[in-house]
C-alpha cells in the first residue's frame, strides 16, 4: 500500500489518519477551509464531508473544463 503525505492538505489534529478516516472527517478538516466555509458548501451543495466534497459533480465539472483548458493550449 502506498503512503501518503497528508501534512499540507489537512488541520494538524488530522495528519495521522488513514484515507479512509479522512474522507469521512468534515470538509473544515482541510487546510484553509474553516467552519464557516464548511456550512456554506454544506448549505449549497450538501457538502458534509471530504469525500462529498471530492464526490460532489459541480466540483468534478469544474476541474474537467479546468484540465480541458490547460490541454487546449
């Protein structure tokens, strides 16, 4: 299994944890994501979790046009 370096993405409370942990943990569990972000992406998409976060089809549309745009170039 392969090891990843959780450290610059997630709240130091949370660098320990395996993936698995992390996709359940709140979206406020990422770095630079407070709580007040957090209800909001949970008020406007129904965002709960990274794993939602990550699942969440406006957040996939909007790094599929971003990837496309960069191979455009």
């Amino acid at each position: 299994m392969a090891e990843v370096d959780l450290t610059k993405f997630l709240d130091r409370a949370h660098e320990k944890k395996s993936l698995a942990e992390v996709l359940k943990l709140p979206a406020s569990a990422l770095q630079g994501v407070t709580e007040k972000d957090a209800e909001a992406l949970q008020s406007a998409f129904g965002i709960k979790t990274i794993e939602d976060m990550g699942r969440s089809k406006h957040f996939r549309i909007a790094q599929s046009l971003v990837h496309m745009a960069e191979f455009g170039k």
